[in-house]
C-alpha cells in the first residue's frame, strides 16, 4: 500500500510543483497505481447527451487530471474539449473544488482532501446536434462512442501505464461492436438486459485505440476465422441497407486473404471492420490497432455500382494495422494523449496507406484493374493541372496541416495545398516500386519492403517506431540504391512526384467523356470535377461553386470559390450544359459565359477557354514493361 500513496502523490506534487502545463515537458511516469473505472451513460439518443462517471483511485493532496488532447489517426490537437461539460468532482463524501491550467486547457488541477482513496468525476459529453458543432456521433439509430471523448487520465502518465475498466449503458435492445473484450468472456453483440456493457480492464492506450459502435440494425459477417478472426460490422440507418450480396460481400473477405498474403504477418489478435451504413451519422475513416472507425453512404450495397469510390476506404483503414499502428513513425508514437506529435514521416505512414489501399482494392476485386487504373488517372491529373500550389509548397511541408488547418475548408486548396502528402505521397510510392522493379529485373517490389518493414508482428499490437533512416535501410535491403536521395527528390522538391506513373508503363490522357469511375465518384459526391479544363468543380445539384482553381481559366476570368452557378450560355445551370459548353469550346472562338450569384449580387463571367473537355484516363506506353498490371494483380500466395 506504501507504493501505491507514494506514487499518486508523487505525481500530483511533481506536477503541481512545476507549474501550470508542466506535464507536457515533465518525463513521464511509466506507471499510475490502481484501476480507473469509467461508467457512461449512451441511452438518451433524444438529446445527444452521453454522460460519464469516473472512479479514479487517489491518495490525498494535489493531482492533475486530463482530457485527451493529441489524439492519434488526426495527427493534431483535436480532441474535444469543446462538448465537455457538467464537470465536478467529489471525494470522501465532499465537493472537491478544480481549476483548469491556464496555458493547457485540456488540464484540470484540484487538491484531494486527507482521507480518501478513491475521486469520483461527472461530466457529459455533449454530442453535436448539427453539422456545424462538428462530427454527429449519435443518432436515433447508431451510436460511435470514442472513449477519449468521455474520460480523464492522470496527467503526467504513460497512457500504457494506465488500466481502466469500462461500463456502457446503451438504449434497450441495441447492438454494439467494438475491440475491446467483454467482462464475463462472452462475444456477444447486444446489450444484455437492462443495456449495460461491462467491459475487461485495458491500459489507457488500448482504450482509446478501441471505439464502440452501437445500433438498432446490426449485421456482423465472419470475414475470416481461426487464430486471427477478422469481421465486418454493420450499423445501419434502417435494415434493408444491411442487405449485401454473396459477391459483394466476398471481396472484403478477399481484402483479408490479399492483406495476408502482403504483409505477411497479421498485427493483431483480432479485427473489427466498424462500418456505418447511413448518412444521419457523420463520415469517418479512422484507424486502430484492431479495429476502424468507418462511415459510408447508406446504398454502399444496395447501389453497389454507384459507391465505387467508396470501396477503396476498408482496405487504406486496414492497412494501417501494419503502418500506422503496428509500426509508427516515431513522432507520432507518442507516450500519453497530450504529448505534442511530430507528422515529419506521413507522407510514408498516409501515403503508402494511400498506395497500398488502392492496391489492395484492385487485388482483392473491390475495384477492378480498369476502375484502379481509372482512379490513380485522376490523382495524376490533379498533380498535373491542380495543384499550383507546389510553386511555394513540397509534400513534406503539408504533413503539417492536421494542426494548420484541421481539415477545414479552404478558399483556394490548389493554391494552398492540405495533406497532399496522402495522394503526392502515393504517386511518391508508386516511383519507389516501379524503381525496385527496375532495379532487380522485375524480381522484387515494394511487396517485399511491406512485408520486411510491417510484416514482423504476427498476433502482436504494440508498436514499433520508425524514423526516416530505418525506411531507407530497408528499402537498401530490398534493393542497393540511395533511397534518401530518391525520396527526398520527391518529398522535398517543389514539383508534383508524377515520374513513378511512366516508370510503370503508363502515362497521363485525358479523353472528352468521362470514364465510369469518374462518374459514379462525382454521383456519389454531388459534384462536377472540372479543373483539367476550365479550373472550376461545381456542385451537381445546386450549381455552388466549390473550388477554383488558382490562375486556371475560371479564376482569370475573376471567378472566385464562392457563390452559385446559375446559368451557362444564358440557360438554366445543369450539368449537361456545362458539359456542352465545355465541350463546345474547342471548336468556338467565344468564351464561355457564366452567370453566378454571389450573396444578392449576380455577376456574368466570360471564360476564355478553347480546350475542351478534358477527362483523365491513363494509357499504355508501348514498348515498356506494364509495372502497373503485375502491382495490381493480386496475389496467389
């Protein structure tokens, strides 16, 4: 009992001693005595209300408590801080009193009073009611508890040196998937009778990296079995969204046997696909270790054709199992939630996500090898024709956005750039694959750097962090080249890294009608892509206008990424008639005429633009080897 006093009031006072924030530069404690117990409360859907009761065991004088600040998948301080409320305190039988650090918000200082063992907090977490208070996260039908959202942890702690225990009250009858394992060592997928879940004690990292879905309309499907299970979770808005077919369903078991065969090794005891079927809960593709957190249109099945673009988000998610969790740059492999992170190395922790996510969808037949060819044909020419941007900026430059600009919206993304070390990143490792194969007669890829660099943790999830030389000495493992020169060549450099795409035997076209994949995408996303041609992406529906392009056509003419399309050559905005008119402009000297309405104000624009239609496709480049063809291909073995 000697250790357990000495070491809470070790850390409180230590903390307290140092001054306000002090934790965030303080060494960490490896340890916190004792098990944290969180209780919360997700049954009032009515009012989006999840409210929390915490046991925390103390020892009586100073202690600093925090809320997750730095929270890992968003790189950036995101944690919401903004939807705690309610919050108190109390301790052998009284009101402790708490003030919050004036230079870290995310910090609550208070004084345990002599006598107590154990400080009770309450708070709730107010879940947004409206899009624009942020990601809904509750609704009449599906719930996704995030545990940082509804917990506090002794500041100053390794979050593995931290055990919780969790209890969950969701709504009468209600279905829940998550990663974490059940008290009593069932596998059970409802909540039992009163709708309390009790859950087996983690460390604090685990937890975190273990959210909860819960739902009225539930399917669970067996992805793989054995030693390493694998399954896919649906949450829908209402049951028939639930209906997947034999061969719809057969390509996401496929993308775990092509996984396997990549990685090798499977860093995890099991995984669980969340995947939310609606469009009343808000987007998300996020990873962890043994689980994701996904949301996708609620016809993802029932409009199978449709969703195409869709279909690419399970695979990127789950690669991160290996790169991003398992093996994790070790800026962002940091010890405990409000540790500021370093995104130095996402260009390799996204952007190889990004490449082999596409990959594995082609490999696994969620895309086919026309639909994958067709979808890098328009990342290509977004780095070509859209992202001026790359005059001021490099890739390496925007692995700092996540804390810039926090994916908000942005008046000019082609000039400002924002995370494109996801899809530049991507082109970046499609250069590095082709060179591989040059290198070693077409014998070794970048299948095998995966399967060296990830593929070494079979049945574990701790984490193996990872700095830029370690990449490099296993890419010279693979294939003697200098790797840091070739990298940086295309990570530091003020140019899109477009080389990898010929290396592969293909090159950029663009044609004058789109293909399927173009199509189906811009259905999906209600929005008309234009900015090969005239700089402008336009929404379908309603004509707003929702990017232009810096110093394209559009912009020239003194269009701005504000307002709504109105009309087109003196006719009502559809998208035909912007397609006619773009279409038309090849072979006409007048410039095209837009109608825009801007707040009360209507302004006529005049497009000089005579190129056409301009849609990307890739083609064959003859006489070269199609490197591309034998990356998609999917594996036998």
């Amino acid at each position: 009992m000697g250790s357990f006093i000495s070491g809470i009031a070790g850390i409180g006072l230590a903390i307290l001693m140092a001054g306000p924030a002090a934790h965030a530069a303080e060494p960490l404690r490896r340890s916190y005595p004792g098990t944290l117990r969180v209780e919360v409360d997700a049954s009032d859907t009515v009012h989006r209300i999840l409210r929390v009761r915490e046991r925390i065991p103390v020892v009586a004088g100073p202690l600093a408590l925090a809320y997750p600040q730095w929270l890992p998948g968003k790189h950036a301080p995101r944690g919401q801080i903004d939807k705690l409320a309610g919050l108190r305190f109390r301790a052998a039988d009284r009101e402790v009193e708490w003030t919050r650090d004036p230079l870290d918000v995310y910090t609550f200082h208070l004084d345990v009073p002599a006598g107590a063992s154990e400080l009770v907090a309450e708070f709730e977490f107010l879940a947004p009611q409206d899009r624009t208070q942020g990601r809904i996260v509750v609704t009449p039908a599906m719930i996704n508890v995030q545990w940082e959202a509804v917990s506090l942890y002794p500041a100053g702690v390794a979050a593995r040196g931290v055990t919780i225990e969790a209890e969950l009250r969701l709504p009468d009858g209600w279905h829940y998937a998550t990663a974490l394992e059940r008290a009593d060592g069932t596998a059970a997928t409802t909540a039992p009778a009163g709708g309390v879940v009790r859950f087996a004690p983690v460390t604090y990292d685990t937890f975190v990296d273990s959210p909860l879905y819960a739902g009225r309309h539930f399917r669970q499907v067996e992805l793989q079995s054995g030693a390493r299970p694998v399954r896919l979770n649906l949450f829908a808005d209402d049951a028939p969204s639930l209906e997947a077919k034999p061969e719809q369903l057969k390509p996401h078991a496929d993308l775990v046997v092509q996984a396997r065969r990549l990685f090798g090794a499977q860093p995890y005891d099991h995984y669980d696909f969340l995947l939310a079927l609606s469009d009343e809960l808000g987007g998300i593709g996020l990873e962890h270790h043994r689980s994701s957190e996904n949301a996708v249109d609620p016809a993802y099945f029932t409009a199978w054709d449709r969703q195409v673009s869709e279909r690419s988000l399970l695979p990127h998610e789950f690669t991160h199992s290996w790169n991003g969790k398992f093996r994790r740059p070790a800026g962002l492999a940091t010890a405990n939630f409000n540790t500021p992170m370093d995104g130095e190395l996402l260009w390799v922790y996204e952007g190889q996500t990004q490449y082999w996510g596409q990959v594995l969808a082609a490999r696994s037949g969620l895309w086919s090898m026309e639909q994958a060819r067709d979808a890098l044909a328009i990342v290509a020419s977004t780095y070509t024709a859209n992202r001026p941007g790359f005059a001021w900026r490099d890739v390496r430059d925007t692995t700092r956005d996540p804390v810039i600009a926090a994916r908000r919206p942005l008046p000019y993304r082609s000039w400002q750039m924002s995370e494109d070390y996801y899809s530049a990143g991507q082109l970046a490792w499609l250069a590095v694959d082709a060179k591989l194969r040059e290198l070693t007669g077409e014998r070794r890829s970048l299948d095998d750097f995966a399967r060296a660099f990830f593929g070494t943790g079979d049945g574990r999830w701790d984490v193996e962090p990872y700095d830029f030389d370690d990449v490099v000495a296993a890419l010279d493992r693979i294939a003697r080249h200098d790797w840091a020169a070739f990298l940086r060549a295309r990570i530091d450099a003020n140019a899109a890294p477009l080389d990898g795409l010929a290396a592969s035997g293909w090159r950029l076209a663009y044609a004058e009608t789109p293909s399927a994949f173009q199509r189906a995408m811009e259905q999906d996303r209600k929005s008309l892509d234009r900015s090969a041609s005239i700089g402008l992406v336009v929404g379908s529906k309603d004509g707003r206008i929702l990017d232009v392009r810096w110093d394209g056509p559009a912009f020239k003419a003194g269009l701005a990424a504000s307002g709504t399309l109105v009309a087109v050559d003196g006719r009502a905005f559809t998208p035909e008639r912007l397609a006619t008119a773009i279409a038309g402009s090849k072979t006409s000297s007048a410039p095209i005429e837009l109608l825009v309405k801007d707040g009360d104000r209507y302004r006529t624009i005049r497009v000089d633009y005579h190129g056409g239609a301009r849609y990307p496709r890739l083609e064959r480049i003859p006489g070269t080897p199609d490197r591309l063809g034998s990356i998609l291909a999917p594996r036998t073995r």
